[in-house]
C-alpha cells in the first residue's frame, strides 16, 4: 500500500483536494469522511431548493458518494473524524451508521471541515425551530419542518422570521416568499446587506420591502421561545426561524490537534494551503485567506473559494505545485430581480484597512437607455485618495446583466490598477447589453476624478 | 475672438471631442460642421429602430444640434466640409441647405468623419434599393423604403436580402424578421460572424436559421438589378438589400489636405489623436488606432472607440493632456436569444500578428447547471502556445449574462495577465449567474494547460 491521504470533509474543500490529488498521483490511497449523507453538493443551491425552483435535494449534488468511489476516493459517508493524532499519524473515526469508534492511519491529511452558521449565546437558540442553512442536512431539515409543523402552528407553517440580513438572509426570505409565506426579516445593520456601503445597501432594503417581506433594521434578536422570536422591541410570531447571521469556521478538530488558528479562528495556512504542520492541509470554509487589496488575512466562507483553494491543496498533496491567489471577496446575489454584487473593500472597509477612500457613484441603466428594458442601476466605485488605485465596487442594479458586470472590477483588482485604467477599458457595447459608456467605467472614472482633487 | 476650433463630424468621433473641449476650454471657439441632418446619435441603435423596438429616430439621438448649441458648440447641420486649406487656416464649407458655399477660417481642426459602408464596384451596386446603416440618413432612406414601396413590390416590401454577416448584417437580418419580413443573409464566408473563429461562428449560424433567416455561407454577390440579387449561385429576389460586409474609413478630406493616412485608409493619430499635421486631430471611425495585444496599427469602427478617442482629442484640444489607451476589437451582439462576443485576437488573427497560438474551449451553462434557466453557453480562450500569455476570448451563449463576461477578458487583456491568472480570478458567483466555476476561468485554465503542454 501506497501513501494515505485522509480527506475530512465530503464538500467543496474537501472533496474539491481530493478529486485534484487524485488526478495529479493516480497511485495515492485516499480516504474521505463525511459526518452527513451527501458530498461535493451547492450550499449556494439550497435557496433555491427551498423556494422550489430547484425540485430536489439530490439536483444540488454534484457528485455522489458512489461517483467519487469510481474516481478512485474511499468515501465514508456519516463517518465523523473526532480527533486527529499528529503524533501518531491517526485519526479517531466515529461511524453513526453502525455506532463504532475506529482509528484511521494518515501519511498526510487534508482538513476541509467547513463552516458552522453562528449561533449567538441567546435564549432558546438550541429550539430545533430555529435552523441554519449551511449543510444539505439543514436543508433537509428545513423542508421537514415545512412539511411537519410544529405544535403551535397545527395548520402549516406560515410566519416565518428570518434573522440577519446578509447574502443567505436575503435569498431564504425571497425563497420562503415564493413558497407564499410570511417573512419577517430582523437585522441589527442600519440597513439589508451589510457588505455593501448602507447607500448602496438602501437600495436593497427597498426592493425586499416591494417584494413583500417585512424588513426591521436596526432591531437586535434577545431570544427565542416555541413559537415566537424576542427582540429589542418586542415579541414576534415565528412558525420558523433561519438564522443568516454569517458563519464561523468549523475548526474545533484542527485547534484540539494542536494547529495554529488565525482570522476569527479560521486555520492558517500558507501560499499552497499547508497549515502550521506540515502533513496537514486545509481548504475552504475552515481557513482563512488573504485579502489581494488589503493584504490582510481574512475568513471568506464562499464556494469558489473553497473549490480554488482544495484545487490547490489536492495539487500539492498529489505532489504537484500551486499556490492560491487570494480572495477580493467578491460576491453576488438576486433578490427577485434585483441584482447586488461587489468585490475589493467598501468605503468602510478600506477606512478600516487604513486606506483613504474617494468614491465614484453613478447612476445609469443596465442596457441602452432608449431600449424598452432599460432598468436602472447604481455602481460606485472606490478608490484610494491621493494615489488613485482602485479598492472595490459595488452593483444594485434592477435586471440581467447588472450584477455580473463587478467581474470586470475584481479582475482589474487583481491587476493593481488605477480607477482610471478601468474608465479606459475597451469593454464590449451594443444597445441590448448597456449603455455605451458602460457604469463601471464611469463609476471609476469619477472615483479616478475624486482621487485626484482631494 | 479668441482661438477657433472647427469640428467636422457631428457624431461621436466629432461632439465627443466638442463636448470634452468646451468642458476643458469654457472660451473656445468651437464650429462645428454635419453634412447631414443629426448630431450625436447611437448608430448602433439602428437595428432596433428598424426592428421596432425603439419606436422612433429621436430616440437615438444623444444631444439634438440644439443641445449642443446650449453647451456653447455652434453646430451647423446640412453642412459639409468640402476641402480643408491647411496652409491657410480655412475650411471650404458648403451650406447644403441654402445652396451656398463660404469660407470658415481656423486655428485647430478636429476631423470625425466617421465611416461609409463598403460598397464594391459591382453592377447596380448605386441602385437606390440598395443600402447601408450607417448614418440616421440612410436609417431614415431604409424606412422610408420600407412605407414606400419599389415599382416592383407594389404590395410592400416582403423579402429583403442582407449582404454579408458581421454584427451589422446580422441585427439588421434580426430586424426584417420582427417586421415579419423574408430575409435572406448571403455571405462569402463560411459561417456567419466572420470576427469569429469559424467554429465560434458556426454555432452563431445555427441559431439565425433558427430564427427564420434563410442563410447562405460561402456565396459571393455579383450584382444588383431592380428587384434581385446576383450571386455566384444564381438570383435572388429582392425587394430590397442592406449593406453589411463592414465599413471604409471617410478620410478623403484629409488626403486631400495632405494628411497621412496608415490602416485600410485610416488617417494616422499619435497617442493624443493628433494627426502628422500639428494643427489637426481626429477621433473615431476615420482614425486608426493600436491593437493591445498585437500591437498594430489597426482600424476599428466601433461607437465605443470613437466616443473614448473624441474625448482625448477634446482634452487635448481644450489644453489639457490625455491620451488614448489603445484597442482590443471588442465587440458584443445579440441575435434572438443568443449573445456573441469577442476581445483581442481570434486563433486567426493571432496566427496573422506572428503569434503561435492554442485554445482552451470549454461548453458550460450560463447560470447553475440546476436551476430551470441554466443555457448553454461556450466559451474560447486563445493563448499563446509556450507562454500561456492570454491573447483573447470568444463567447457564443443561449441567455442573459452570456456575452457581457467578455469583459474579464478585456480587462485580462489590458493589464497583460496570462491565461492561467484568468483561472484563479476571484470572479462573482450564485446559482442564479453561472456555474461554480465561472466558463471563462475553466476556458482561461484549458488555454494555460494547452500553452504549456506543446
């Protein structure tokens, strides 16, 4: 027998370093444990899954258990890794399906052990009525509270109180809206969509409100009781709770094994995803990243991230060579058809980064403005006072193609250029697609303009 | 009186640079001349006027000569600029509408004389139902051709033949469909889209026929008679025949006075868009430019351009300094549903600039591969075979958000990434706008694997 791999995780860090190790050294014993029922799924889909316009849970599975077998990856599925033994070179298994505790031989391993949604220490947060949606089991979850409703609620769910107001707030609130639901939306932010600027973030808040939810800003979550969430001003009817309040590294294994943990207890690693010792690996949701425009470490629990930088670490642990980039932590999202995307750092963002930040905000529409679909869209540019470099965007554009357009932004980011080489590009132009001087350029030009006259 | 400058050209390439002057210079004298009756119009927006989407001419203009006079540009329309003196600091101009011709002196020249569509000497090619999209006034002469019927179609005009296949011809061939004409699109290349590689292009062939266009590749026109069509097949009826097999730069006037002229009959500009004579700019479609990527001399017709090079020669012109970056041939269009786009070189156009070029094709979806939306969409990376440096990109994709990704590779392109940077780009991702690994990345990691493999 060959070198073992042992892979915690079944998705996207984990099984991304697999499948990549696998191809690099097709001679490499590689085994994978994963404490739930599915692998290699879309986290990112279950919104979708939710609202109904994805029918089933298995369509959010890229690869099956039995898939990743054929690629040659010993997959153990409800198999959970509780302890790892540097020392030893063994990790302590526990399999859920039979109820026994084995231990498990490593040459080296690779940790893609995701993240957790955070749950405060608040009362009653542990009530199974108040869910996360992090894992394909939480989605399954979900849907079984849906179909099997609690005993206060005998005719159905029907209020349901979405908590925080972030990417997955904002999808599940729009999901459970589809389904013909009640949503109460509760976030502590100014405004929806803390990522963004809160001018950027009005916009946001706005199109939730015409959508029909109930958005309350501004208003903190106290605690939770069967059938009722409380809250800094009062108490709220709740058939359900989502918490979408953002997520913390699940790196409780790599700390126990003794491994160097960094950005909001994310696990450090290096340039090709080797954490503090050097037969372990981690990827995704568990690590953290560094930050191309600030240059600091951060934790971006995102799944492209996670399937980049298991890409890495499976090149490396097949005996390969390659490093991560690093992230802009550029994101995107639609509430109904509104589109909110942005890349590099907010205003706020780049103060904190210790940057002097200028913005160039425009407003504009997504296609030519005589064209009959003409909608509106707002992009703002940031730049660094003085210097003129760009920093980051942001998009809230009502209709296709607004959203996608801050790609042009996080590549430019990644090249380190100036606002104004971005009010230079030759980007594509034709009526349907936009105006033609397309926003982004505009908005950096006038970035590029406020840079330099201060 | 304080300096004059006479503008010649009253779209982009002319009242950009007017426009940008007036904003740099506030006491400029600025003359400016229009041989016809409209200033500063999208003519890109033809197609959809004709395709009656945008319901009238007006719509397409930007600034109405009035408007521009507003903003202290003396525009004069139905005037046209017969010679230009340049020893003597005077312009021939000749008042089309009170017949009469006078003498306009000047300090500085701007020349935005824009483009004719191609015409071939052929038999009948001057007969009046046959026409070009180029200006309002022949978008006009295409309506009113439309409403007003040839002797020989005395029921109104029910078939139409396009002649040639590029972004115009195929808009154009789009348009006559929704007016629910025959449309007939004859092309000597072999597929339609020739700015395409052929196996780009031909899916691009597929979806017009689909439309309802009868295409016919690889067939050249021999000439023109009342009422058909000749080609190197045989004759075709045709009540009446739009021009679409490109443009030729208007630069007789600058010959004329002595300037040097450089790519397909382009007139020569520094990177201020000076002309070889110090007194003399020039900007848009009568000018050449530099290609980014293989750096040549090139001509590009394209609003984009003519818009980004008038407003460096007003900077220039009012006394400021700016120049102009340069051009990748960028282009986007949409037929029906599907959305076509390009940037940089094509394979062919590599091998042409002395490159050695590979290509990474990849066929993915243009949102998550599971949601009911999901397209296809493909997508091709050229680069160059040894140094993986990214040379350019083709899109052809069935749906919203297909061809504006063109864009990262603009950008990609300008700060001179390869093409294995392009495929750790932290790029925008949500079900509902691409698949987890965003098309262009897979097609830029295919390009930089095939680049080093040979």
């Amino acid at each position: 027998m060959g070198r073992r791999l042992v892979v915690i995780g079944g998705d996207a860090g984990g099984m991304a370093a697999a499948a990549q190790a696998r191809r690099v050294d097709p001679l490499l014993d590689i085994v994978a444990l994963e404490k739930g029922r599915w692998t290699s799924y879309s986290a990112c889909g279950i919104p979708y899954l939710i609202g109904g316009e994805v029918a089933s849970l298995d369509d959010l599975v890229a690869r099956t258990p039995e898939q990743l077998r054929e690629q040659g990856i010993d997959v153990r599925i409800r198999h959970e890794a509780m302890a790892v033994d540097l020392e030893a070179g063994k990790v302590e298994v526990r399999d859920h399906k039979l109820g026994r505790t084995f231990s498990l031989g490593f040459d080296r391993i690779h940790l893609g052990t995701g993240a957790r949604p955070f749950r405060p220490d608040l009362p009653g947060i542990d009530e199974s009525f108040v869910g996360g949606v992090q894992t394909l089991d939480d989605a399954q979850q979900l849907l079984s509270h849906l179909t099997h409703p609690p005993p206060w609620a005998p005719g159905g769910v029907k209020k349901v109180v979405v908590v925080g107001a972030g990417y997955i707030g904002l999808e599940m609130a729009e999901a459970f809206i589809r389904r013909g639901l009640a949503v109460t939306l509760i976030t502590a932010t100014p405004e929806v969509m803390p990522t963004l600027d809160p001018d950027m973030g009005k916009g946001v808040t706005r199109a939730l409100r015409k959508l029909g939810v109930t958005v309350r800003c501004g208003e903190s979550v106290t605690g939770f009781e069967a059938g009722a969430v409380h809250t800094s001003v009062g108490v709220t009817p709740a058939d359900l709770v989502v918490l979408g309040i953002g997520v913390a590294p699940n790196a409780t294994l790599a700390d126990q094994a003794g491994l160097l943990l960094g950005a909001r207890g994310s696990i450090v690693v290096d340039r090709r995803q080797r954490t503090s010792h050097e037969a372990v690996w981690a990827a995704g949701d568990c690590c953290e990243s560094t930050h191309l425009v600030s240059g600091q470490k951060v934790h971006v629990a995102l799944g492209t991230v996670a399937n980049k930088q298991g890409r890495v670490a499976g090149t490396n642990l097949g005996g390969g060579y390659a490093t991560f980039a690093g992230v802009l932590g550029t994101a995107i999202t639609k509430v109904c058809g509104l589109e909110v995307a942005r890349t590099g750092l907010t205003e706020s963002e780049a103060v904190v980064a210790g940057f002097e930040p200028v913005a160039g905000v425009v407003d504009s529409t997504t296609i030519a403005g005589y064209m009959p679909d003409a909608a509106p869209l707002r992009v703002k540019v940031v730049a660094e006072r003085g210097t003129g470099r760009l920093l980051g965007a942001q998009i809230v554009g009502d209709g296709p193609g607004a959203g996608k357009r801050i790609d042009v932004v996080a590549t430019a980011l990644t090249a380190n250029m100036d606002a104004g080489d971005v009010a230079d590009l030759d980007l594509a132009y034709a009526p349907p697609f936009g105006p033609l001087w397309d926003p982004v350029a505009i908005g950096a030009r006038r970035a590029a303009a406020a840079a330099n006259a201060t």
